[in-house]
C-alpha cells in the first residue's frame, strides 16, 4: 500500500465567535515531529500556553507511537516481528484494534482493501528495482498469500497459517495516528486543533474554521476543504514499491484512478477508504460511499477528470 500525502492548511480561518460570553484569548500553538518519513504537525488553539504545549506532546508521542507499531522500517516494530516469525504473542490493544478495523473494511469492500497484500508489494518492489515489472507465475505465487481472512488474531496473539505471509498496515497507520494524537489533545482539554500526520484530523467547537488544502490536478487549484471534526486523507497512484497501489485479489496495479481524497468521521477510516477507493475505480468507489453515512469521496483519474460526492465541500482559496 501506498504512501499518502495530505496537502494541509494553506490558511486557518478564525472565527468571530459572535454570540459567546466573552473569555481569555485563545491563540494559536504549533508543534512537530519527523513521523511516517515526514513531518507530522499539530496546531491548536488554547488561552494557556504551557496547558499547550503538554497537551501538543502527548498528541506528538501518541503519533510516534502508532508508527513505532506499525513501521516496517528499522525490523524492530511488533509488525515487523509478525512478518519475520509468523506469529506475535501478547499483541499491544491499539495493533488488535487495527487489524480488527482492517478486517471490516475489507469486509465492506469485498477485499480491495487488504492489509495481507504485502507479500504482492514486495514482489513488485523487488521486480521495480531491475526497472521491470514481475513475472506473472511470480505475481501469481504472491497471490498465493495474500488473503485477510486467513489472518488470525485474539488477545493473545496474531498468527498466519501460511509461512511467506506479511502485513502492512500503512494503508491505516497514519489515519489511526491522527486519530489518537486526537485523542490524547481531547483529554488534555483541548477541542481545537488540526493534526497533520498524512493523514488530517481536525476537531472544534467552533473557534475555528480549519482548512485542508487539496492538491492540484496539472497545475490547477481545487481549493481546500473546510474541516471540522472530520477527517481526510489522500491515495496517489504511483509506482509499486514507490507508493503505488496493487489490486489484492488480482494481484494486478491498478491504473484507472490517478487520486482519491476521503472525508470520513475517524482519520482511520478516511484513510483505508481511500487506498480501496483507488482499488475499485471511480464509478465503485461513488456508490459506495453513497451509502456509508459520513463518507465524501473526491476522486480524479489518469486524464484529470475530477468528480465529488454532493457532501465534498470545496472552497477557493
């Protein structure tokens, strides 16, 4: 699965807050850290600033921590130990929480969504680097371990019943990190804030208008999207093995669609659906998310067309 790119907030706009009793001004107060190979942003607004600057840490550290789950970098993470020994004893309760909601939205999307389908990346990747596709008896043989409903899991363990199986969770982790750097600001008090993780996560009780911007489709502007406690991620289609995305069942890329932006109500469904948005093709992809309350889906294809559900509100710049 790919790497997502969220075009975050080219401008916030405040509120006049008409109305409201009068209370200590609020500002703005920003921190950041290098996650997911880039950097993750939060930005809340709050009168104290050191209550601040706590509460924008423990969002920073509870982002760090979804990475440090899920990253296959490094060899280290319990993903990692999963794809080298087969199985993982005592697994942590936020990585049963992914994979529980990763087996729902393959449910949900009859298998586009698959978060087995490393096996099928890798053997791209590896076919990429000698600048070719792969062969197909070896697309075929990854084929062969691809499959979500083989995955097992309780509390504890998760296990695979076929040696050479893999996961890869990036098609939900830096949605879920939104969400939980989300969650660690809400107990720290604080309701305003975006976060950027690659995902977008924006919460308010109306002091701000928080902007999202979208990426530009050959060179031209489609504005940004107002956000508030909603969230929105982006799958672009590039290379496999260099952010591109492969069909899990047909073990084929997939080509129709160059772009998918999600808004869902959690940053972890915003960002499985745009991964299987891009598997299942615009015309899937549309009446799907016509039928799943508090779904807008944006999508673009290989020769710039652009079509938006009725919810998918955009503003100009």
């Amino acid at each position: 699965m790919m790497e997502r790119q969220a075009f975050l907030s080219a401008a916030i706009g405040v509120l006049s807050g008409i109305g409201r009793e009068k209370v200590a001004p609020r500002t703005l107060h920003r921190g950041s850290a290098r996650v997911f190979g880039s950097e993750l942003s939060v930005t809340v607004l709050h009168a104290d600033e050191m209550r601040a600057q706590v509460a924008i840490a423990a969002a920073l550290c509870a982002a760090l921590g979804i990475e440090q789950l899920t990253t296959l970098a490094g060899g280290d993470s319990a993903t990692c130990q999963l794809n080298r020994d087969g199985v993982l004893a005592q697994p942590q309760p936020r990585l049963l929480a992914m994979l529980s909601q990763a087996c729902a939205l393959s449910q949900l999307t009859g298998g586009a969504f698959d978060v087995t389908v490393q096996p099928l990346l890798r053997t791209y990747a590896e076919a990429m680097r000698w600048g070719a596709l792969p062969e197909r008896h070896a697309i075929d043989a990854a084929r062969g371990l691809v499959g979500w409903r083989r995955l097992a899991f309780n509390r504890e363990q998760v296990r695979f019943p076929l040696a050479g199986m893999e996961l890869t969770l990036d098609g939900l982790a830096q949605g879920y990190a939104a969400d939980m750097a989300l969650s660690a600001l809400r107990r720290h008090g604080i309701h305003d804030a975006m976060i950027d993780t690659g995902s977008v996560a924006a919460g308010g009780d109306g002091g701000l208008q928080w902007m999202a911007r979208l990426p530009d489709v050959h060179g031209v502007s489609l504005g940004a999207v107002p956000l508030r406690d909603r969230c929105m991620a982006t799958s672009d289609c590039g290379a496999p093995g260099a952010g591109g995305i492969v069909h899990p069942v047909s073990g084929d890329m997939v080509d129709e669609l160059a772009r998918v932006t999600v808004l869902a109500p959690l940053g972890l469904l915003a960002d499985g659906l745009a991964t299987a948005f891009m598997v299942m093709g615009a015309k899937q992809a549309h009446a799907l998310a016509a039928r799943l309350p508090g779904i807008d889906v944006l999508t673009v294809d290989r020769r710039g067309e652009v079509r938006r559900s009725a919810g998918f509100g955009v503003t100009g710049l």
